[in-house]
C-alpha cells in the first residue's frame, strides 16, 4: 500500500511547498489547517491536494506525520492524540533533513534575503539542470530523478541544524527573531554551527562582518562589490528591465546579467546565484538568459495595478526588509508618493525593534499601521499597540482596521506598499475592493 503523507499546519509556506514537492514525486499527500484563507493554499488547492480542518481523526498509524513547528500538543488536537497514541511524526526540518541526503543540496541562508534568492536559484537551475526546490513562499516543485535539490535554510530555533547540504548560500546575519535569539552573537554563532555541516562549498555575503568571521572545514568564497570578494559584481546599472551588472571572479570577468528587480540588495543575491552556478560548472550564458526570465516570488515586491493605482505587495516584517523593500519602491517610482502600508508581526519582534521600525518607516512619505498580529507562539501581553509605534514615527502616521481602509484614499498617484508576514493582505484586499467600488461609481 502506497504510504501517505499527512502534514499538520499544511498550509504554512515551508509546508505547503514541501507537500507541492512530494505530490509532484508521485507521493500520495494531504494535510490539516485552520479554515482561514492563506495564501499557500492556492498552489495546493490547484494541485488537488486535500487540505483538511484541524481533527484527531485525521491521524491514522499508518501515516507519515509531518508537522508544523507551531504546533504542539497543548494547541493541536492532531500533535496532542498522535502524542498520546505514540504515533512518531517527525518535524519539517527533521523531515527535510533526511529527505536531501538523495541529491546534490543547495541551502540558502540567512537573516534576510533567503526566499529571493532561493526562488531566483530555484528558477535558473531547474530551467537548465533537473532541479527539485522548496521556495519560502510555499512553492515546490520536485521531480522524481532530480539531481539538484534547493532549498530554504531557516535559523528560526536552529532549525538548520539537521541540514547537512553540499552548498550553501549565507546572504547576512542579522538580529531577529528575539523571542528565541538572546542578540546578534547568538545568531552569528548559530551560523558558525551550521557552517561545520556544509560538505563542499560555502558562499557568503564578503561585507557581512559576522560572515567574515565563519570557519568551515568546506571552502568559503566570498562575494559582493569590494575587491577582496572572490565574486565581485561591478558596473551596476539600473534601466527599465531592472538592474544589470558585470560578475567577475577573482578578477576575472564571467559574465554580464540582468536581474529584473531593483535595489543593491537583490544584486547581490543574484549574485550569489551566479557564483553557486559558477561552482557547479553551468554555462553562465544560459544562467544570463534565465535570469532575465525571472519573475520573482510570491510577497516579494509583488506588484499589481487595481486601475491605475500600484500596489506592492511584500513579506516584510523586519526593519532591514523595510528599508530595502520601501528603497527599491522608491528607486523604481522616483516621482510618486511612496505610501507604507505596514502589519507589525509578533509582539515579542515589536517591543524589540520598536525604534528600529520607526526609523525605517520614515523613508515612506505616509505610514498606515494595520494591528499588530501576533503568533500562535506568544499571548498579547498589551505592552506595545500599533498607537504606540505610530507615536514614534515622524512622517505622518495613523493606525487603521481592516473593517475601514477608506484613510487610504487620502492619496493621488501613490505606491502603496503592503508589508507584513501576519494576514496584511486582508487590508490588501480590502483596498483593492474599495479602488474596485469606486470605478464602478465612477462609470
């Protein structure tokens, strides 16, 4: 009997490409959520893959148990009668661990930039080379006799540490996730710990100070704009196809590219795709070619036009995505109001940046605060509100509900740029419709 595979929390990005992946394998697969609308849903629901409600009945012995790293027995019907059954289910990360030993793997990590960059090093190799992936925007695609496997590597509670890839991609260290890491020397550490598990080859972003310092028994090349990077990208130029640049390693020139994207920050993480395909032997030509046919990853600077308002839409949810996200907006609509539109995510995360999201939200010209969404982690205490943080930025700022988005129309010719990682895209939504019903009055 073909066995099947049930994942508790399919829905969540990690998980429900990791289900896109084994049902595209020919696996037989289904999982169990909340009835709330997530957006990963989408690419399963097209697949065919049922998604169940939250039930004990839905945990059979003769499963295989994936489950999601949010739920445990004191919050989950499945995780607490698997547990109390002695059914064994394995996590996703000790799942994926296992699962990668059969292929060629390429991690990619890192505080920021991970889903980006996997999805463009996803979608050049799998164009070019039989490549089965997980993207952090819950999409996979896997193939049975893949050679190549790319993937996400997340430091969130060192869930890195069962990965043991041929290669691995770090973009930067940074502090974040305070409710598990005491500050940035515990994540520079957690870094160095995975690095030992790296068999071949170690690709780090040469001006992070933190990276610097990685030892590894594999070998560690270094890429980014200064000289003393083994991948160096120069002659950055920015046009309407995005951003193009020369890469050259160590001194010598490899290649020109493209990547259809704006801001230094997705250069370089084109540029540690180049330098990872460089390694592996892939004809840099075909890489140019496939880079200019990205059309990059769901939530990340997403863009769309509802009429003629442009809406952006983007998974940031710390202040140096922020800063990126809102810098690129404004290097492409260098003549429009930049208009941010942003849902802190966690509590704990808000407390702990509270000055530093200020900061950041200030290069937007007007700032809407949605309410804060916490985790299924964490209880609201009531020691921070949206008010408060609205209360710290200088550029003018208001703190709004999904039920009445109508402060958004204050506006002419704006970019609205929707960040967040809790459900920001109800507000999204909400707006869209609004735009929409307006048109209608107007015709």
């Amino acid at each position: 009997m073909e066995k099947t595979y049930h994942f508790i929390g399919i829905k969540g990005s990690g998980m429900s490409a990791l289900a896109l992946m084994l049902h595209q394998m020919g696996r037989q697969v289904q999982g169990s959520d909340t009835t709330d609308y997530y957006f990963t849903q989408r690419g399963l629901e097209q697949a065919g893959v049922p998604i169940l409600p939250f039930d004990a009945d839905n945990i059979k012995p003769e499963y295989e148990i994936i489950a999601g790293n949010a739920f445990r027995d004191d919050n989950n019907v499945e995780v607490a009668y698997a547990d109390k059954n002695g059914f064994a289910f394995k996590r996703y990360h000790e799942f994926l661990g296992e699962f990668m030993k059969g292929h060629t793997a390429i991690g990619v990590a890192g505080a920021h930039g991970k889903t980006s960059t996997t999805g463009l090093l996803a979608h050049i190799m799998s164009n070019i080379v039989d490549t089965s992936y997980l993207i952090g925007d819950g999409t996979g695609r896997g193939k049975a006799d893949s050679d190549y496997f790319v993937f996400e590597s997340d430091e969130y509670e060192r869930h890195f540490m069962p990965y043991h890839p041929e290669y691995t991609i770090m973009t930067n260290v940074d502090f974040d996730h305070p409710d598990y890491f005491t500050d940035i020397d515990d994540v520079a550490a957690a870094f160095q710990d995975y690095a030992q598990n790296i068999q071949k080859g170690i690709f780090v972003y040469g001006e992070d100070p933190y990276l610097r310092k990685i030892t590894a028994p594999a070998p560690i090349f270094y890429y980014g704009f200064e000289d003393n990077d083994d991948y160096q990208a120069k002659n950055l130029v920015r046009s309407t196809r995005g951003s193009s640049f020369d890469a050259y390693f160590r001194g010598e020139l490899i290649g020109h590219f493209v990547v259809p994207t704006y801001g230094k920050h997705n250069v370089l993480n084109a540029l540690s795709v180049v330098a990872v395909c460089h390694e592996l032997g892939i004809d840099m030509e075909k890489v140019a070619d496939e880079m200019l046919t990205f059309r990059g990853v769901k939530r990340r600077f997403t863009e769309k036009k509802v009429n003629e308002t442009v809406i952006i839409d983007d998974f940031a949810h710390h202040p140096t995505e922020i800063e990126a996200t809102l810098d690129a907006a404004r290097q492409k609509y260098p003549d429009r109001e930049i208009v941010a539109v942003f849902q802190p995510h966690t509590f704990t995360r808000t407390i702990a940046f509270a000055d530093e999201f200020a900061e950041v939200l200030d290069h937007a010209d007007t700032v809407y605060l949605a309410q804060i969404y916490g985790s299924a982690r964490e209880t609201d205490k009531h020691e921070i509100t949206a008010q408060d943080l609205a209360n710290k930025v200088r550029k003018p700022a208001r703190v709004i509900n999904v039920e009445n988005v109508s402060p958004l129309l204050d506006h002419d010719r704006a970019v609205y740029v929707f960040m967040g990682a809790g459900n920001i895209q109800k507000y999204e939504l909400a707006f869209e419709e609004l735009l929409s019903q307006l048109t209608e009055n107007t015709q």
